[in-house]
C-alpha cells in the first residue's frame, strides 16, 4: 500500500514568493496533520483536520499560512508571501479512525532565499 | 501548557549494550504513548505504541509505562550502529499527538 505521499520533495524559492505544498494522504484515514522540523524548534504542529474539516490551526504561525482539504485524499499548506524563517522540512501525517498512530511522508524540505 | 519531554543528547552507546531513552509528561490524560524514530533527512517511523502500565517488547526493543510517574522509556538491547538515530516520544492529548524534542542516540562500533 502507498504511504502518505507529499510533493514536491525539494523546494528552493525567494523570499515574497508564494510556495504551495501537497499532501496525499493513506486511503482510508480520515485525519490529517501538517508539521514543520526545525533544528531550533523541533516538531511543531501547524493544523490537524479529521473528515476534511480543520479542527485546531492554532499552530499555524500567522496569516501568510494557510492550508485547505478539499477531499479526503488532498490537502495543500500554502505559504505566501513566502520568507526565509520559513525554510523547514514539513510533514505531512495521516491516521486512521479510531486509533492515534500517525504516519508520515517523506516531507517537503523548503529553502526561502 | 501540555509537554513531553525528553534528554536531547547525544546519547552515546557502544555496540551490543543497552540503549535506555527516556520521556516524561505532563498531561495525565493521557492514554496512548508512542516511539517513532528518524533518520537524518528521513521522516518519523513508528517503532512502539504501549497503552498499559508495565512493558511491552518487540524484538530488541523494549517501551515501558508508569503512569502513576507519568514517565515512558524505550530500551534497545544489542545495539547496533543501524540504530543511531533521533528517538521521538509522543503522547496522545485531546486526538494530538505532543512531541518531545527528541534523543539524538548514537552507536559506536
């Protein structure tokens, strides 16, 4: 079975640009979340949807980021405009119903020149 | 504010000992404990879930529970240079997981 998939891997980008992240989720989980590593910060979670619906952002840094899941099998983090205390790597998790195992994609490692 | 936390090392190890990390926290809440581990420039794997009080072992691996203590460790017999890594700890709050800052473990041959 394919795991989360998130894309792209890599992102290089100036700083004011405006960076879109995506996320594939595991079929059948019904729970997203979206994380940013930093050496500094360590794992921070940004939002957490469960069915689609965003239930707490209240890790989302400020208004320049914002996230949507349209479906059940996509979801973007959108940075814009984009600067360089942004460059992290983000995850992308998913979980299914009923358990609190989370599993994660390989992540995009973002770059904010 | 609901914390895990954990020793950031480095947790220097020789080969075929026992590695033993450790996790407090502090929502008493809390159920569901979890060692995930990460490679560099990897992402977090899941290597333990323990629920109850007590151990629960898996191969080398080893994840202990007291709650009254509010207290997770992970042990690793006969380590093995594969296991240098970042070892996670999280704790399930409110359908969350916390996340400790993370063990830096290293395993010297």
């Amino acid at each position: 079975d394919a795991g989360v998939i998130q894309s792209p891997r890599h992102e290089v980008t100036e700083m004011g640009q405006e960076v879109t992240l995506r996320c594939k989720p595991i079929s059948g989980h019904n729970s997203l979340f979206w994380y940013r590593q930093t050496m500094m910060r360590g794992l921070e979670l940004l939002i957490y949807f469960n069915n689609n619906v965003p239930i707490d952002d209240s890790g989302m840094p400020e208004d320049r980021f914002s996230a949507k899941m349209p479906n059940a099998s996509f979801s973007t983090l959108k940075i814009q405009p984009s600067e360089p205390r942004d460059s992290a790597v983000y995850f992308c998790a998913s979980r299914g119903q009923g358990v609190e195992t989370q599993y994660f994609g390989p992540g995009t490692r973002l770059l904010v020149l | 504010q609901k914390e895990v936390e954990q020793n950031s090392g480095p947790l220097s190890v020789p080969e075929g000992a026992i590695a033993s990390l450790n996790c407090t926290y502090s929502d008493r809440v809390s159920q569901s404990f979890f060692w995930y581990r990460q490679y560099s420039g990897k992402s977090p794997e899941l290597i333990m879930s323990i629920y109850s009080n007590g151990d629960k072992e898996d191969g080398r691996f080893t994840a202990q529970l007291n709650k009254a203590s509010q207290y997770v460790s992970l042990l690793i017999r006969d380590s093995q240079p594969s296991d240098s890594a970042t070892y996670l700890c999280a704790a399930d709050s409110n359908y969350q997981l916390i996340w400790g800052a993370g063990t830096k473990l290293i395993i010297k041959p």
